[in-house]
C-alpha cells in the first residue's frame, strides 16, 4: 500500500503539522500574560532596573527603618555612585556595539594624575590642566579604537592590555605619589568644583551627582534622537548589516571609543571633586564595577539593546545594596553576594528576552 495513502501515517503526520505550529505559536509573539509581559520587557529594558531599585530601596526600608529613608541617605547613596555612574556610562555605549572596554577605570586615573599634577606641580591654569587632560582620555580611547577597529583585535583583549598599559603608565607618572587635599584646594581649587554641595529639598547634592544626571540625560538624547545613535544600535545589532545599510561601522566605532575615553576624563575631574584629591590608587575596581553597572541596568553583553538611564539605575541599585545593607549592620561581603545574584539574574533574563525575538 502506498505510504500516502495509509490513513495511519497521514493522521500521525497531521499530529505532528499540528504540534509544530503550537509549538511556533508558543515560541513566536506574546500569547497570555507571560508572553505579553515577556514582550513589554523586551521593548522597555529600562522597566527592569527601575522595578529593582524600587524593590530594593522598599526591601531596605523595612530593614533599616527610618534611617534608610532619610534625604541624607538616599543623597549619599547618589555621592557614593557618581563616579562609578558616569564611568558606566562610558561603557554601557561601548557595550551598545557589542564591545566591551576594560580600561576605563584606568583611564580614569591617569586623567586625575594629569589635572592634579599640571595645576598643582607646574602651576598650570586649572582649566587648561583640565582640557589637556580630556585630550588625554580621548587619545587613550582612540588606541583602544584603533586596536579594535583598524587592526581588528577582540576588544576585550585589546582593552585588557591597555588596561595594564595605563595602569603602569599612571603608576609611573605620579610616581606612586598622592596629591594632597590642602595643595589642590590652596593651589586649583576648580579640581575640587564638583565635590561641592547643594541643598535641594533639605538633601545635599553634590555638583557631581547633578553632573550624572545631567551627562546621562544628554547621551540618552544622543542615543535615541539622533543618526549616530541609531548607527550605535545598529552596530550592535549586526555589523555585517550596518556596513551593507552604508554606515561607515569603522569610523563609527572609533568615534564611540573616542567619546568614551572623553567621558572617562570627565570623569576624573569628578573623581577629584569626590575624594578630595589625586591618589593613584583610587577606584581601582571601576572597571568591573561599571560594567555590573551597565549589566544590571539592562544592556545586552551581545550590543544594540539597552540604555543609559539603566546604567544610572544600576549604578543605584548597587549603592542601594551596599548603604543598605551597611546601614542593616550586615557584613560588606553580603554585597559581593547580593551583586553577583544579581549579575546572573540579569544575564539569563537578557537570554530569555532575546529568545522572545527569534
């Protein structure tokens, strides 16, 4: 008997036609509420920091008490993460085009070391000092960039050795020597600018916690509202496919390691603000710590989707943990715990939304 006449192997074929389209239609497009909810956290990334800082900062309240709530608590836990927050911000576009930079902190440093030494060593007018050393992080962001882009080395290998390039080289240059408070204030008393306070509400904020805000709110515009933006989402998506739409990925991505190094030297100027003054040890995990950051906040490790608001709320949402946590009277490593969890929390949530679009 022919096989396709055989009402048995027909039904069993039927059977099979038919769970492969439940199975498509369970995998494709949102069907019932985690299908819809699914799809609303993959078209909004920044719902997830947002509804985890909200958690957190409710979870602590009810820990801590009254004292968590305090305008003074919740201004400092903006202090503590300024740095870390602006350094973040640098990464999450570099992260965008599915890179990754492992340098930024380093760059950081040696920034701080140029303004501190030029003003207060040389007597150079600050904001001079200040532009050099914006200068400086820029170029360092354009070795990155030339590395990744021109010789085409993975960038994470690239920015790890030029990690342990600046890190000897700021090592060297200030010869492992701390500029004092009291020489910066007397000598460049501008280095200290966005370490200043402002009362907003009964809360002090510092010029560098509104500098964050400010920075992020610009780049968010840039990202989202210009066609440099759209490329950097581009990029990340599928670089094969942004060279064949005519963008010019090459020249792109340099421009993105350029204003990252840029953002870095910015952020030095903060550093210095934060602390007081230049030591060459200082912030020396912001490299991991920006891009937990940036990972917590939502960016995809693999480029094009995420943002800069969900970097801040990262970089909140671990100075959250760790205030509250201190505050609780709970051990500091209760933090590296906390932030780990939340690292694989939000790497297998990235998976499982990614897998919504294929």
């Amino acid at each position: 008997m022919n096989e396709s006449t055989n009402p048995k192997i027909a039904d069993h074929e039927k059977v099979l036609k038919n769970a492969d389209t439940k199975v498509a239609s369970f995998d494709h497009g949102p069907s019932g509420f985690v299908g819809k909810f699914r799809s609303f956290l993959h078209t909004n990334p920044t719902s997830i920091p947002a509804i985890v800082l909200i958690l957190s900062i409710l979870v602590f309240g009810l820990i801590a008490g009254d004292r968590f709530f305090r305008l003074a608590t919740l201004s400092l836990i903006l202090q503590q993460v300024t740095v870390v927050g602006i350094i973040a911000l640098a990464q999450t576009i570099i992260i965008l085009t599915a890179g990754i930079d492992l340098s930024v902190g380093a760059i950081t440093v040696v920034c701080s070391i140029i303004m501190g030494k030029l003003s207060v060593e040389t007597g150079m007018n600050p904001l001079l000092a200040i532009t050099i050393a914006l200068g400086a992080g820029g170029l360092m962001g354009l070795l990155n960039a030339f590395l990744v882009t021109f010789i085409e080395l993975p960038p994470f290998i690239v920015t790890l050795g030029t990690f342990n390039i600046f890190d000897a080289l700021k090592l060297w240059y200030s010869g492992s020597e701390s500029i004092r408070a009291a020489d910066i204030e007397v000598q460049a008393p501008t280095l200290i600018w966005f370490g200043q306070t402002i009362n907003v509400f009964g809360a002090s904020v510092t010029y560098g916690g509104l500098a964050l805000i400010l920075l992020a709110a610009a780049l968010w515009y840039v990202l989202n509202w210009t066609a440099w933006g759209r490329h950097v989402h581009a990029i990340g998506d599928d670089v094969d496919a942004a060279n064949l739409a005519g963008i010019q990925t090459k020249r792109l991505l340099t421009s993105v390691y350029v204003v990252a190094g840029l953002i870095c030297g910015f952020a030095a100027w903060v550093l210095i603000g934060r602390v007081g003054g230049v030591n060459p040890q200082e912030i020396a995990t912001a490299n991991l710590d920006s891009i937990t950051a940036v990972v917590i906040g939502g960016t995809s490790l693999f480029g094009g989707r995420g943002s800069i608001v969900g970097s801040v709320l990262g970089a909140l949402i671990v100075g959250v943990f760790s205030t509250g946590l201190s505050i609780a009277g709970q051990d500091e490593l209760w933090k590296s715990f906390t932030v780990g969890v939340l690292i694989i929390v939000a790497v297998a949530l990235d998976q499982w939304l990614r897998r919504a679009t294929k």
